[in-house]
C-alpha cells in the first residue's frame, strides 16, 4: 500500500533527519515504528502526510508510494483525500470547538450526508464515553478523552491507512490498554491500514504485524512481530529485558545504548 | 428620561453597526491571525467601488438597475479581497508579527494613495441605497437606515454562526483558525481557508460601508472608521463572531452617553477618545477580550 524509498528528509535546509528511510505498509497491517527520541519517527510520518513543509522541512531525496501513486511532494490535503490520515501526536484537538465540531472537522471533505452520521454514530460506539462529550469544549476535556475525539476525528474522514503518533502518550496504563483494544477492534471492523509510532515498545510490538526500529535518522531493523519479540537487541533496548528476563536497568541501558552508539 | 432613552437607542444602533465593522476585522483575524490595519481603507474602497456601478456609471451615460450595480460591486469586491490576500499576505506566511504589522501600515498607506489615484481626493455623495427618514416610536425617533444596519448585523451575526459550525467550509476555516498544523493534518487546505476569510471580510465591510454611508459624504476620512471599530472587535474578543455585535452595543452606548453629557464639558473630545480607552482598559486586563479565546492551559 505505501513505501518509503531510500527517503531522506531535512529541516531548514540543513540539519539532516532522515537518511535513506525505508518503509513497507502493506494492506490490512498493523505496522509499528519505534525508536528513541530525536530518532525521526515522527519525522518519517510527517514526510508521509506531507506535514513537514510546515515545520520548514522537506523530502529531498527518495519517493514515497501510495498505492502506485507518487505522494512525495503533494499537498497535505490532497494526501488526505487519497485516505491517510494522520492523528498528530499530543493531543491536537480544536480546543475551543465541541467535541461534535470536532469530529464533523474530521468529515469535511465528505458530501454524503447519510454516512457522515452513521459513521458519527459508529464512532461514539467504539468510544462509549464520547455521546456524553459531545456538546462539551474539547480544550477542557481529559487527555484519555481528547485522544478518543481525536481518533474519532480521523475515522470520520474515512481513511484507509490511519497514522497514529504517540497515541498512548501521557495516559495511564489502563487507558493505554483500552487504546489499543479500540484501535485493534476499529481496524479489524474499518479494515483499516494502521501506521504506529509508539514510544511503549512492548504494546506496540505485541500488536503489530510488522515493525521498524529507528535509529538516528535510519531503519535499523525491521521484521515481523516474532521475529522482533525474539530479537535480543529489541529485548535488551527497548523491551529492557536482560538475557535471563530479569529487567535491566534503566542506566544500564543508557549506557549499552551509549556504547552502542560509540562502537557505531 | 425620554432624551436619555433617545440617546441609549442611537448609541445603540450605531454601535451595532460598529459590530458589524468589527465582524470584518474577525473574519479576517480567525482564519490569518492578521489585524488588518488597512480595514478602513478596505471599507472605503468598497464604497468607492459601488460609487462606480451606481453614481459613476450613470455619470457616464451608462445607468445601471440597483441589482446589477450591487451584484457587480459584490464581484470587484471579492476580486479585491482576494488580490490583498494573494499579493500582500500570502508571500508573507511564517514571518514575524513585526513584519505583518509593517506590511499592514503599508497596505494602510497603498490603498489611501491608490483610491486618491483612482477615484480623486475630493468627496461625493454616497449612493442612497438605504431609506433616509425617522422611524416614530411613540415618543422615540429611530434612524431608519441605522435600524436597517442594525438588524443586518444581527442577522448577519447568527448566519455567520451556523455558517462556522454546521457547514463545511465553516468548520474548515473554524479549524484554520485553532491551528493551521492541525488543519492541515486533517486535509484542510489553509491557503484556500485564508484566501475564503479575506474575501469575506472585503465583502463584510463594503457591507457597513452602505450602512454608514449611504446618501451621506464619501470621502478617504471616512476611513477612520476602521480605527473606531478596532477597539470593539478586541472588546469583543478577536475570534468571537457573536462578540463583536455586543461589544459594539457597549461601545456605541458609551459613546453616545459621552457625546451627550461629557463632549460640552470637554469641547467634544470625550466621545472621540472614549473607545480609545476602552481598547486600552482591555488590552491591560483582559487581552482576549469578552470571548475571545483564551489560550486553554491544563495542569
């Protein structure tokens, strides 16, 4: 469905994020991206949905596909109309809009009145908590509560591969867990394509078919969920399993990762 | 207490009509976050530009019906929104505030020369689209044409309304001005949405120019009007549509109580100061105005 050809990506012209990312997204799969911070995970989304002009960057080698169709360098909204839709990361709801707004926002390239309103409907069944919000302003609501409307906001534009960035950031374990039940459920009845940066390796791992790990700017390793949860590397630095299962550390990490990036 | 209600009544349809100015100024500023200094110019252009289609016409042999002169300024209107935004503030997306504001004065200083240029420096009679005459109610006397004024913004004010959050070029420019990144992410094209509110506030404001003007002097000073109406759409709140009518209502009954009782005292300077000082009042206490949007801050 989408791939990254050898991309590279740069801010203000100079400083370089991306070096030569490759990237598979096939129909029907639940693909995570991982990675320490500064890494380019949210980089690489962006040059996906055509987001980074406005953070003054731009893709200036490499192509990405959609379904045969070069998106490289086309308008955000005409990305958007080819059915990728990204959920930015921390929580970027239209904070003086109701939820209702909000989630009409999401629909408003769509002129089929009818199935705006069943989809209106089908989203406040995957989030029961919604039909409450509805009339509420979305800047007051709880962080679990915003990621719903903004989840929800993205569905009600009908995408076929949906791109979440960080969706379990700042919430509590439970609210996580919930998540990502919803989002596995909403992809399996949408028969959505889903694209996942995560910073909780381990539930992103265990939900997703397929996984990239990045690393300042490149993929480092990429395979399959059993492949990934079996690797002692993933184990060791992101899932901060020792050999023997007993947690390491966190500065033990640190320093493996330090030495890691020394040794090159 | 008859001339005090007389004086509460015109405060109050002129300060609507101040509303309906200020309207223009935050159409504009929701979608661009652009006050736009040069509105007054904006509006006399407007003015100027349906003197052409009516009186200027005719005065060249080539009389046109009302509706056709009105529809024809409404075109030239939109064209002239639209070459602001394309030629002044489009190129000029991602810099500073400072920078806008400069290029505002410019704008300010441009269309000052470019109507002088085009239309002369000398004044004329507005086109008398709107009945002139005085309403009686019982002992009251309203203007007509202010009245008319008034009940169009108000109407105009609840359209507006619906239009930002039901349809769905609304909801596209109500998302353009929380955030363009965010509105960008959802396909909404900001460029478009920000072109859209620039020909809505042209159009807006040649509205209230026949309001305020109509059968009365056109000349360039009527410009100021821009500056009066500044100071109640930032009572208003810059981003509150609904606001900005309400806040006119305050400032223009304020205004009219000060002609009335503070000018005799004060050779007439009390009424012409006093929105000055209301906009000062509200930037030092309460920068977002009466509902404007406060910036949501979570702990």
């Amino acid at each position: 469905m989408l791939t990254l050809a050898n991309v590279d990506a740069v801010y203000g012209g100079v400083i370089q994020v991306l070096r030569s990312a490759n990237l598979e997204v096939r129909d029907g799969q639940m693909v995570a991206l991982l990675g320490a911070n500064g890494a380019g995970k949210t980089t690489t989304l962006k040059a996906i949905s055509g987001l980074l002009h406005a953070d003054h960057g731009s893709v200036t080698v490499g192509r990405i596909v959609l379904d045969g169709q070069d998106i490289t360098h086309a308008d955000p909204s005409d990305i958007v109309k080819a059915g990728v839709v990204q959920v930015l990361e921390g929580r970027k709801v239209l904070e003086h809009l109701t939820v209702h707004q909000n989630l009409m926002v999401g629909a408003h390239l769509r002129r089929d009145r009818a199935a705006v309103k069943s989809d209106l409907e089908r989203v406040c069944d995957y989030f029961p908590a919604l039909p409450e919000l509805l009339n509420r302003t979305a800047g007051y609501l709880s962080g679990g509560e915003m990621q719903m409307v903004l989840i929800g906001r993205a569905i009600m534009a009908r995408p076929r591969l949906l791109i979440l960035d960080e969706p379990s950031m700042g919430l509590a374990p439970i609210l996580t867990q919930q998540l990502f039940d919803t989002i596995a459920r909403i992809k399996k009845e949408e028969g959505l394509t889903v694209l996942m940066v995560e910073q909780n390796a381990r539930a992103a791992i265990e939900r997703c078919d397929y996984g990239y790990i990045m690393e300042r700017g490149r993929i480092v390793l990429h395979g399959s969920r059993q492949s990934l949860e079996g690797n002692q590397d993933v184990q060791e630095f992101y899932l901060g399993m020792g050999a023997g299962d007993e947690r390491v550390s966190y500065r033990d990490i640190k320093h493996y990762r330090r030495r890691k990036r020394w040794l090159g | 207490m008859i001339e005090l209600v007389q004086i509460l009544i015109e405060g109050a349809l002129v300060g609507l009509v101040y509303g309906l100015v200020a309207i223009s100024f935050v159409v504009i500023y929701r979608a661009s976050k652009i006050i736009n200094l040069a509105q007054g110019e904006v509006l006399v252009f407007g003015a100027f530009l349906l003197w052409t289609f009516t009186e200027g016409a005719a005065g060249m042999g080539y009389p046109l019906p009302l509706p056709v002169a009105i529809a024809l300024t409404l075109a030239a209107c939109v064209a002239f929104g639209w070459t602001i935004e394309r030629s002044v503030f489009r190129p000029l997306i991602g810099q500073s505030g400072f920078t806008i504001f400069m290029a505002g004065v410019a704008l300010l200083i441009l269309l000052r020369g470019l109507a002088q240029l085009i239309w002369g420096a000398q004044s004329r009679s507005a086109p008398a689209i709107l009945p002139e005459g005085a309403l009686e109610l019982g002992p009251f006397l309203v203007n007509t044409r202010l009245l008319i004024g008034a009940v169009f913004t108000i109407v105009l004010t609840q359209a507006l309304h619906v239009f930002f959050t039901r349809s769905r070029l609304g909801l596209r420019l109500a998302a353009v001005a929380e955030d363009h990144t965010t509105a960008h992410s959802l396909g909404v094209s900001v460029r478009q949405a920000i072109a859209v509110a620039w020909i809505m506030g042209t159009v807006v404001a040649t509205a209230a120019a026949v309001v305020l003007l109509s059968g009365s002097i056109l000349s360039l000073e009527v410009a100021v009007i821009g500056f009066k109406a500044l100071p109640v759409a930032l009572l208003g709140g810059l981003e509150s549509i609904r606001g900005a009518p309400l806040a006119g209502l305050i400032i223009g009954i304020f205004e009219a109580l000060a002609s009335a009782y503070l000018d005799p005292l004060t050779n007439g300077a009390a009424s012409g100061l006093l929105p000055y000082v209301v906009m000062v009042a509200v930037l030092l206490i309460r920068p977002y105005g009466l509902f404007g949007w406060r910036k949501i801050e979570r702990l």
